[in-house]
C-alpha cells in the first residue's frame, strides 16, 4: 500500500522544501519515494500543489482523485481547491491564515473566509486546524510554517513517519543555524 | 552505485555526465532548466559547461564540439526548439562525429510555455531519432542510450521529456562519479567534403538518412524499452498503446486480472514498425493514449493500412482522448473504462464548494518592473499608444490593475511588433518592453531593424540584472558564467549607443516622479530611442528597510492597492496594513499615497552611468 499525500499553498510559502522533508525520512527508512512539484511562472503567487508518494506500489508520482491520504495544507482556500483529491475519511492539516490574493481587490472573486473555514469543517472529519499566526509569534518567525505542519501531520499519525524520522531529515537538508528554530518547530503545537 | 532522490531534470543532467558528456550548451526554459543547472553543479572540472545567449548559439555551440569529438549535450524547452531548428535542420544533414543529445522539455497543458508543440513530431519532421522517457529512473538510464545511440550513428538524437518527468522526482540508483564514462576528444579533423553543406552533399545525405532511419525502426523494434505487455482476462482483443509519463498513467489504472495488452513506445521516431505488428497481431480494436500529437495513433494507422490489418485505431482523431491539454490519472482512466465498456469510478463530486479566490502569478512585492509599467502608464496617461510585451516575469505587467502589455508573442517578438503597428498607426505611441536577458536572446536583431527601418518606437529595457522567471541564471549583463568565471559585462547602453540610438537614459524606476519624466522627454523624441529602467530583482536583493503604514494618516483611499496591486498591500478594516513578510521596503507605494501615510522603507541602491547613484 503506499501513502499519498497531497501538500498544497501559495507559491513561495515552502510546499517544495516539506515535500523533500517528507521524501529524505521516508528514503531513510527504504520506502520508495516518488513526488511531482509545480515549478515554474505559478511560483510567482501562483496555486501550487506537490504530489508526494509512499511506496512501492504508485506506478507514477501523479495520483487520481480521491486517493490522498492526507492533504498538508499551507492556506484555507488551497485546501478546499485540493479537497477533491482526498480519500474518503482522509485527513486534513491546515494553516488557519488566509493568504489573500491581489485578484480578491481586483475585481476578481472575494476571498470568503468564514464559508471556507465552515466548509473544511464540514467536509472533512479527520480536521486538524493550525494557527500559524500563533506559532510564528512564539517561535519567532514565520519562515517555518512547513515545518509546524509536518509537526502537526506526524502527530495526526498520517505520514507513517515519526517525529525523529523528519528531525534527521531537517538536519540532513538545512544548515546547523537553522536546527533550533525548526526543531522547536516541529514540536509546537 | 549509490541511491539519490532525484528530480527527472537532475537525472537527465547525471546520466549524460554518467555517459561522459564534455560539452553542454543551452537556454533556461521551463521546464527544462534545471538539467543544465545540474551539470553545473555536478561536472567534474573537464566538463564544459554554459548558458548561451539563446537556443540557436547553445544548437551551434554544441555542434562544433561533436565535429570535435567531444559528446555534447543541448538543453532548451519546446519554444527554444524552434529557435535551433535553423542549425539543427541543417546539422542532421551533415552529422556529428561525437555524440550529441538534443534535450527538449515539452509541456503539456501548458503549464509555462506559449504552445502545446510535440518534439516527437518535430523529430519527424527533421528526421532525428527520439527518446521519450517514463520515468525519473528511465530517464537517467535513456539519456546514456540515447548518447550511444547517437554516436553509433553520427546523427544529433532527440532526447525529449515532458514536465511530469522533467519535474517528478524519485529515489533512484545513480553511478558514482568514480564509474562515469571519459571520452577524450579527438579534436577537429579538416575535410571540407563532410562539414561545408553545399546542394550536392544534401541530396547525397539526404538518401543515406532515409535508408537509416528505415534501418533504424526495424533495429529499435528489439529496443527493450519498445516493449508489448500481454493481455489479460476477457480485454485479450483489445490494445493500448502509449508513451512518456503517460504510460504511467494506464498503469495506475490497469486492472491486474483483466486488462487490455500494452504497447509502450519510447522511440516515436523512427517508428517501432516491426514491434508496432507485433503488437497488433490479434487485436481488434487499439487505444492510444498519447499527450500532445495523435504521433503514435497516425503510425499505427499507418502500419495498418500497410501490412492490411483490420485493427480499429482510436484515440484524439476519433475523440476518444482530448486532443489538447494535458493528462491525467483520471482523465486517463476514464477514456481506458470507456474503451472497455466499464463504468469509470466515479470521481467525488466536488459538491457545495464555496467560491475561491483566484491566484494568477503576479509580480513579487515590491518587483521595479511594477514600478517601470507604472511610470510609463502614468507618463503615457490619455496618449494613443501600444505596449509591446516579451517573455519573462514582466508578462505579468499584462494582469490588472497594470494592465500594460498589450501583446506578448515569443522571445524578442515585441521590439518588431512595435514596428509593424507603427508603419500601419503611425499615429500611435508605440513602447516595446524587453527584459535584460530576453534583449540578449534575441532583442538585438529587433532594434537594429527598428532603427535601420526608420521606425518611432521606445524601447524599454527592464534590466532587473538577472534572468529571474526561469530561477536567476546569468546572462551575458551579469559579468558571470555557468562555469563559475567573472568575466567583463555586456553594457546594454553601449549596445545601444552602438547600434547608433542617439537618445538612451538609464533611470532607477523606483525613482518614480524622475522616471515618469523620463518617459515622458525621451518617447517625445523621433526615431527609435531606449529607457533602461534599471533595479535588481527583488527576490535576489536583500530589503534594507521595510514599509510601514501610519493608521493615523491612511484615509483608506486604497489609492495604493488599486493602481499598483502589490502583494504586500492589503486591505484590512477599511484601511491598508502592510504584509511584512513581503515587503522590501521599494518605497512605490510611499510614493503613490496622496497623505503621506507610508513610510520607512529604503530603495536598494542603483549605480546608474557617470557614477551616479540614485
């Protein structure tokens, strides 16, 4: 059986450098790994999504619809553009803070915050909700919004991968500087 | 041997390393771009590597080297192709000594490109071999067939992935760099009978390639990678043939106990013939399912005809998969559910969904092309006039509320286009907006014809000092190049000057009451005439300061957010707070607000000519 996990947010909020977290701890146990990134014009504030999977058994780095075990998800409204790809009773990990595009004060749609928050909380039964504004005020920083939503998914039991699996992965990916701050990260909650 | 997760474009640029590539030469271009950053990464000290000015000097560049004998390696997208094609049509011709890969990313979608083109029928056309990978993990092994292949022949092959393979990434087992190939390169031999392509050598060649590539099908029909999968249960008279990151897509969606038997092409040119009535023998009807050109349905129809088979051939010609567009597990499962007359599961119903915002790529906070677009907006305000755009992040300057470029066609295109609205309007204002890199590419060419002409154009050079969409390469204005030198800079002002353009002015755009003076005194000029807007890319430079909005002062006029759309503004409770984790402090916005209730950010400084800084 393999995992499918979809990550999702806006372009430049870090959904690559999660889904490669994810990838080097599962390498690291010998799971076969096979991911597939938006690369390209969509990273200038563009939707962005990374499929990633988890075993031998996915023929491609692609999965259908309604296959996704969890959906780690960097904003409210890419979690509802996603949703479509999560599995009956899949899981959802959502950051609580909505990044709000120039289309929205544009002439483009409105950004309906309150109808998408009641509409995840009515969709999806396996929710768990992460206040990011709250985490970047006591971590410090809000540059390690990936990593409280890979703390959040482990916790949620979802990834099949353990706390230290992607504690030795964030010390094999970044720099010595940045250990403190992501492994207080990953623990927060 | 040792296993990496690798992304399809890292896995192209270490095979080729692994079959000893000495010379790589290319343009960026997603999806492609991150085979030659690779090898700049990974090459040992003996491997030449560079970014050429464009596609057509990376194609010439590596054809010298294979006429020397060194394996050579050129990386573009789909649209670069077309740039090359003027050598590489030629080349096929005349042939290469050493082995020379032509790597092309085809994008389906498209997701980054301006064309849905299909190099597999671009193979056809020039009549050059083509790889077609899978996979991550096949790509890195193809790529070193594909050099092989290449030499054997002394033909340049295609090499061609599409953005699911280019962009996927796999744990795969790569060579270590103890185990890769060294080729020596014999050097250039003198024999003006093989390298100087004259009417008579053509028509000679010409034969000889026809005669190969009839060879060649039958030998590639025992390529393990032409492979036929057998049929099982009740499916056993029906086929599908397929290719690329789309045979993935039926294997997910292979039923193990009853499925149809498989043709898997990963040569579309020339064409598997053999393996092709191999594979036919039996069957009564055939799926193909194939991204971009019907390439493999039309052979298959083809080989029917020929050999008198009475095998239906259906796909994009008979509507059963979408003609244009992009792929997908599902979308792929649907037409093989329908072509075997089972229901196809059914996907969720996406329900009850609120509305969600769009999100189109915008310029970066606190971007100067933002700031280059408004000032001439505001200098041109109630003028006749045409915004010729290019390609490169400042297509964006297209999305309200800039609203500035008024075409966008290829590389280079809008200088010209410029041109041939004035000589049919030549009461218009016509500005041509270019970026560094794309002036380098292919601007030139554009402005001396505008100058040679007797056009009235402006042209505005957006020189942001890097190639910023495709991810930051150097380019010929950098003074840097890929094989890690500091070299003299092109200077775009003397080019300019060169050219013979008497009126050039270089100007920081954030500067923005001196920019859109600017504007305004030198498009009142005659002739052809340049503004360089001058300001390095935001996402490379490091903010000094950031903004901060006064809520004493801030009548919430939103004046800020309605004619820059940045995305550092945003509206809250009827007034504007600044987003501080985008901002860069580039003071536009300062500028812009009618009560002076921003402040506190810092330009980055800009050295612009006589040692001024603005």
């Amino acid at each position: 059986m393999s995992t499918n996990i979809i990550l999702c947010g806006v372009g430049g909020q870090g959904t690559i450098l999660a889904s490669k977290l994810i990838a080097s701890a599962a390498m690291a146990r010998d799971v076969a790994v096979k991911t597939a990134e938006t690369i390209g014009m969509a990273q200038r504030g563009g939707s962005v999504f990374s499929h990633v999977r988890l075993g031998e058994d996915a023929a491609c780095p692609l999965m259908a619809r309604g296959s996704a075990d969890l959906v780690l998800a960097f904003e409210p409204a890419e979690a509802v553009r996603q949703l479509p790809f999560l599995k009956p009773g899949g899981c959802v990990v959502t950051s609580t803070r909505p990044v709000v595009p120039v289309s929205a004060m544009t002439g483009g749609p409105a950004y309906d915050y309150e109808g998408i928050m009641e509409y995840l909380k009515a969709k999806v039964s396996n929710l768990v909700l992460v206040d990011s504004d709250r985490a970047a005020a006591e971590l410090g920083s809000a540059k390690c919004l990936n990593v409280v939503l890979l703390g959040a998914a482990v916790r949620a039991g979802e990834l099949g991968l353990s706390e230290g699996d992607i504690l030795a992965a964030l010390h094999e990916r970044l720099p010595e500087k940045l250990w403190e701050l992501n492994e207080r990260a990953l623990a927060w909650a | 041997m040792h296993k990496e997760f690798l992304m399809g474009n890292e896995a192209i640029a270490l095979g080729a390393l692994a079959a000893g590539v000495n010379v790589v030469a290319g343009y960026p271009g997603t999806p492609s771009t991150e085979v030659l950053e690779t090898i700049a990464r990974r090459r040992t000290q003996d491997v030449y590597v560079e970014w050429s000015i464009n596609e057509k000097a990376a194609m010439e560049v590596a054809a010298g080297a294979a006429y020397s004998g060194a394996r050579a390696m050129v990386t573009c997208k789909q649209v670069g192709l077309n740039v090359a094609s003027d050598p590489l049509m030629s080349l096929e011709y005349i042939g290469v000594k050493a082995g020379m890969v032509v790597m092309v990313a085809d994008d389906p979608g498209p997701i980054s490109s301006q064309t849905e083109q299909d190099t597999r029928t671009f193979a056809q056309f020039s009549k050059l071999p083509c790889f077609d990978p899978s996979s991550v993990a096949e790509a890195y092994e193809m790529i070193q067939e594909a050099f092989e292949l290449s030499e054997r022949l002394g033909t340049p092959v295609f090499f061609r992935a599409t953005t699911r393979v280019d962009h996927g990434y796999e744990s795969i087992e790569v060579a270590d760099e103890g185990e890769w190939q060294h080729n020596q390169p014999e050097g250039f031999v003198k024999d003006s009978s093989r390298w100087v392509i004259f009417p008579r050598l053509s028509v000679v060649n010409h034969a000889k390639i026809e005669a190969r590539n009839a060879r060649l099908s039958d030998e590639l029909s025992s390529y393990e990678r032409n492979f036929v999968v057998p049929g099982a249960g009740e499916c056993k008279r029906l086929g599908i043939a397929t290719h690329g990151i789309n045979y993935a897509y039926v294997r997910e969606n292979l039923d193990a106990e009853n499925h149809p038997r498989v043709l898997r092409v990963a040569t579309p040119f020339p064409f598997p013939e053999r393996k092709a009535v191999e594979f036919l023998e039996g069957l009564d009807e055939v799926l193909c399912v194939e991204e971009l050109d019907p390439v493999i349905e039309r052979e298959l129809t083809y080989v029917c005809g020929k050999y008198g088979l009475d095998v239906r051939i259906r796909g994009k010609l008979t509507g059963d998969v979408a003609p244009s567009g992009e792929n997908s597990v599902e979308s792929v499962g649907a037409a093989i559910a329908a072509f075997v007359g089972k229901e196809a599961s059914a996907a969720p119903a996406p329900g009850d969904a609120p509305t969600l915002p769009v999100r189109p790529p915008v310029l970066c906070a606190g971007c100067p092309h933002r700031a280059s677009f408004y000032a001439v907006k505001r200098a041109m305000a109630g003028k006749k006039t045409i915004f010729c755009g290019d390609i490169g992040c400042y297509t964006l300057g297209n999305a309200a509320p800039l609203d500035m470029v008024d075409t966008c066609l290829c590389m280079g295109a809008g200088i010209d286009i410029a041109q041939g609205v004035f000589h049919v309007e030549p009461d218009t204002t016509c500005f041509a907006f270019v970026g560094d890199s794309t002036f380098f590419a292919s601007g030139i060419t554009g402005t001396i014809n505008a100058f040679y002409n007797q056009a009235d154009l402006t042209l505005v050079v957006l020189d942001n000092s890097t190639t910023a969409m495709t991810g930051h390469q150097p380019h010929p204005g950098t003074g840097r190049t890929m094989m890690g030198e500091v070299v003299a800079k092109v200077n775009i002002e003397a080019v300019l000057r060169g050219i013979g353009l008497s009126v050039v002015e270089t100007v920081d755009p954030l500067d923005h009451e001196r920019a859109v003076e600017t504007v305004r005194r030198v498009a009142a000029e005659p002739g052809v005439k340049a503004i360089i807007f001058k300001s390095p890319c935001v996402v490379l430079a490091k903010p000094q300061a950031r903004s901060v909005v006064d809520p004493e002062k801030c009548v919430g006029c939103q004046r800020c957010v309605k004619q820059l759309g940045c995305p550092g503004l945003v509206p809250r409770d009827g007034k504007v707070v600044i987003d501080e984790s985008l901002c860069t402090g580039c003071t536009l916005c300062e500028q812009v607000c009618p009560f002076g209730a921003i402040s506190g950010g810092c330009r980055i400084p800009v050295e612009l000519p006589g040692g001024e800084r603005a």
